[in-house]
C-alpha cells in the first residue's frame, strides 16, 4: 500500500509534493501501523480515505493552480465566484481538447462505416451497450459523490472561507 | 483529539496545512536536528487570533443552540 500511495502522490503538482511528499509519506506510514492491529474493516477504511483524500486533494491543488486561488470554485454549491476567469493558456487547451474530440468522433464515424459495410454494427448488441452506458453513469456518479462526500466531511471549504473573511479583518 | 469522530486523510490534512502555511495561519519550526520527513509547525499570532475568533464563533453557536433547546423543552 505504502508504494501506490507514494504512486498517488504523482498526481499532486511538482512543487506540492518536493514540500509535503515525504512528510505525508511519513504520517501514512505511522497511520497504517496504527491500524495494522485494527479489524478488517477499520484497513479498509483507511485506505478508501486516503485513496479519496489524495484524489481529491490533488485535483484541489491543480484546480488553486490553474485558477489562482483556493475558493474559486465552490464544489458544495456548484458556484463559480463572479471574478473567476480561465487563463488564456486555459482557453488554448480547451480548443486543443476540442479538437481532439472532433477529430476523435470522425474517427469512429469513419470505422462504424467501414464495419457497417462488411460485418455490422460496432456494438454487440444494443441491451449491452445500454447495460454498459447505464453501469459507466453510475460509477461516475459515484465517484462524484463520494469526492463531494469527502469534501463536506473534512470542512476544509468550512476552513477557507474562516481563512478569507479574516483576511478581509486584516 | 475528536474521539475518533474526525478521521482526516493525509491528503486533507497537507491540503490543509498547505492553506494554513498560505494564510500565515501557520509556520514551519525551523530545527536542525529535526528529519526532513517531521518537521512541527506552530500557531503564529495571526493563527492564535484567528484560532481565538473561531472559538468564540462556535461557543456563540452552541450557546444559541442551547437556548433553542430550553425553549422548546419549556
């Protein structure tokens, strides 16, 4: 466990992890020896949470970079701060990831043509591709709620906005 | 500290620390001897009023809570 958890924190920023990585590393590693003696149950527990905890901290990270600041986005509320505005290297990426998607719909246009002419539809079946579409929603969905989940559990969008009206006091 | 209500995840808790470091909420104790992978932090002045401020915030909702609570019971 202690590897993939050192694998996860790849995912943070560069400069976040040559700052905390090691600490957090170590924190880990005395967590999981607490609960080494713990049940079943109480291990499992532990690494969904940090599993969580590190997925959504490092969106966090990358989303206080993009935009500048930690309360840009409100995840609990779905509400975008009247003075957010995307980076003009934002703007960039998005018509390159546009135009991947455009480029990428042809594509499969092209081979569903070229199966359709010899041995049929791309898809098995249509109750397959329904029954997978409607198992993919559902795991988005869940993977959704449980980072919103985790979010309001820890109180740290609670915390920041302490953090921003003090620093309005100041 | 929670009894075991709060379970933080380290990613919470750096995220956390990281935003506390930011405000100036916090700092690093510079110790020579201390590892690279435990380095303590302490409350600045700027933290421990903030931290006062908070306090008083929560005692005021609980003492509200409390008179909600009387007067229903009444």
């Amino acid at each position: 466990m202690l590897s993939f958890y050192r694998w996860l924190l790849y995912l943070y920023p560069g400069l976040y992890r040559r700052e905390y990585a090691d600490e957090m590393v170590a924190v880990f590693r005395d967590v999981q020896a607490d609960v080494s003696a713990g049940s079943f149950k109480e291990r499992i527990s532990l690494r969904v949470r940090e599993i969580l905890g590190l997925l959504v901290g490092a969106v966090r990270e990358h989303i206080r970079i993009i935009t500048g600041s930690d309360q840009s986005i409100s995840f609990r509320g779905f509400n975008v701060r009247s003075e957010f505005r995307f980076p003009r290297s934002t703007v960039f990426l998005m018509s390159i990831i546009f135009g991947g998607v455009i480029l990428a719909m042809e594509k499969a246009n092209t081979i569903q043509v070229k199966y359709a002419a010899g041995a049929g539809s791309i898809w098995p079946s249509l109750p397959w591709f329904l029954g997978f579409t409607l198992l993919f929603t559902c795991a988005a969905a869940m993977v959704g709620w449980g980072i919103l989940f985790a979010l309001g559990r820890t109180g740290t969008h609670r915390l920041a906005n302490i953090q921003a009206g003090s620093n309005g006091t100041d | 500290m929670s009894g075991g209500r709060v379970k933080l995840s380290t990613g919470t808790l750096y995220g956390a620390l990281r935003r506390l470091l930011d405000g100036a909420w916090i700092e690093r104790v510079e110790e020579d001897e201390s590892p690279r992978d435990r380095r303590p932090y302490r409350l600045t002045s700027r933290g421990r009023r903030n931290l006062q401020l908070e306090v008083e915030r929560m005692r005021h909702l609980t003492k509200l809570a409390a008179l909600r609570v009387a007067r229903k019971e009444a």
